[in-house]
C-alpha cells in the first residue's frame, strides 16, 4: 500500500472514529439548554419539568427571552436544545418563512389570554368607541382579534396569516370600537386605562394579575396552545424522548396542580387518572 493510500485511509478511519463518538456523545448527553419567554413558559420549565429530567440525570440551564423571534434563531442555530414559548401555528409558519429545520415534540400548558376590564363586567356592555388595547405582535394580535371575533366584537377575515395579521384583517366592526396595539409585556398597565386591555396569560401572570379576573378568558384551540421545539436532527434522541415525556406524565400534571391552576391542560394530560 502506497503512502497516499495510507493517509487516504488513515482519514477515513479517524472520520468514521469521530462520527461514531459524535453519534455515542448524542446518545449519552445530559447537559441541556432550554429557552423560554419570560414568565409562565419560563415558570413551567422551572417547576415542572426541569426537576423531572435532573432524576434522570440531566443538568439543564434555562435562558430567558423577551421577544418571540431570538428563541427560534438560537435553537436553529444551535445555542439551545429545545424552547418553549410559541403555538404550533406561528411555529410552523416562522420556521417556513425562516427556512429552520425545527419542530414540535410536545404539547405544554397555555395561559388563557384574558379581556380585562375595570369600568365593564362583561363584552355585552361594550360601547361605540370604546378603546380595546391588544398585543402588538403578530402571534397575539392573531389570538386577540379570533377572541374578540368568538364573542361577535367584529369579524376578521378566514385566511387570518399569524405572522402578518394587522387591523386590516378585520372586516365588520359593527360597535367601532377602537383597537390600539400595544407592546404585550406594557398591556398589564393598560387596564383601567383602556376600557379593555386583552392580555396575554404569561404577561397576566407576570405583572401579578387574577386570571379569573377577567371579563373573558380565552379557551384556545389546539393550534394556539404552547408546544416544547427543538431541531429536527434531534427529535429520536434519547434526551427529546425523554423531554417530551416529561410533558405528558404525572408529575408534570400534579405541578400544573400546584402551581398553575386555570391553566389549560395539554391533551395527554387527560388519559391520567
């Protein structure tokens, strides 16, 4: 055998060596990354799912967001293994607009957004003009307008796009009423301002707020409820496995007990006794 060839296969062999530790790393790793938005998305993690993965032998570190686009980028990137912060609706749109290989392993717990008010009990004594603020964001203001469509507030076109939704979209406003998009985290202190502030549950929660407090709290369908992401590649690897599990047991169902009660349940939740 020549030296050429020898090198040749020398590479070869160390390329194969690597890979396999790549693939024997993959399996045994138990150091994770996980990101959540501020609030009760970060809250559920903390609690809920976090002491379960460390019985198993995990050590995880929690990196809070502030805004909906980062923790999408940094888990396609690679600065984190899975997050929690968004619907499977936004998540399947961002990732087709962004082109990221990510995708949905488990279904979490959802704070109901709520319409909140202070000077009204109920929608039904909503006036001409009165002012509702609502999520400035497009995945909230998408949830906000179908809440106050539910309750026949106005009507907003069929084809509503999560990631583009604007007050355009809405198509019959019977009571003019008037609509002002505010920053998600700023509409806790816009109740008693506005004659509704519609609040997102995680934001609700954070500035201390009753959820059953409100006027209407929103029963979202199961395209608006939170989901856990991670990358694709890594959807059969022994520690996603073992995260979405996490999601679908008893402990994480006595937790939501605990400490979120109000919230909605994931569906597997309901196969427990």
């Amino acid at each position: 055998m020549n030296i050429r060839r020898r090198l040749l296969m020398g590479a070869f062999a160390a390329a194969v060596a690597l890979g396999g530790a790549t693939a024997h790393a993959d399996a045994d790793k138990k150091n994770l990354v996980f990101g959540a938005t501020a609030g009760y998305n970060y809250d559920v993690l903390k609690l809920a799912i976090v002491p379960q993965l460390e019985e198993k032998g995990y050590k995880v570190r929690l990196v809070e967001f502030n805004d909906y686009v980062q923790p999408n980028l940094a888990l396609a990137q690679g600065s984190l293994d899975a997050n929690l912060f968004q619907h499977i609706s936004y998540l399947n749109r961002f990732k087709e607009d962004k082109k990221l290989d990510i995708i949905d392993i488990a279904q979490s717990t959802t704070a109901p957004m709520g319409i909140y008010s202070k000077t009204r009990k109920s929608l039904e004594e909503a006036k001409e003009g009165d002012r509702f603020t609502l999520p400035n964001d497009p995945s909230n203001l998408a949830r906000a307008l179908l809440l106050l469509q539910k309750h026949s507030v106005i009507k907003v076109r069929a084809d509503i796009d999560p990631l583009r939704v604007a007050e355009r979209d809405v198509t019959e406003n019977p009571h003019k009423i008037r609509l002002q998009p505010v920053e998600a985290a700023q509409l806790p202190r816009t109740v008693g301002d506005a004659d509704y502030a519609i609040v997102p549950g995680n934001f609700a929660i954070a500035a201390g707020m009753d959820l059953t407090s409100a006027v209407v709290l929103e029963e979202p369908p199961i395209e608006y409820q939170q989901v856990v992401a991670v990358r694709t590649e890594d959807k059969d690897k022994p520690w996603a496995k073992d995260l979405a599990d996490a999601f679908k047991s008893a402990a994480f169902k006595e937790a939501l007990d605990k400490h979120f009660p109000g919230y909605v349940r994931p569906e597997a939740l309901s196969k427990l006794n």
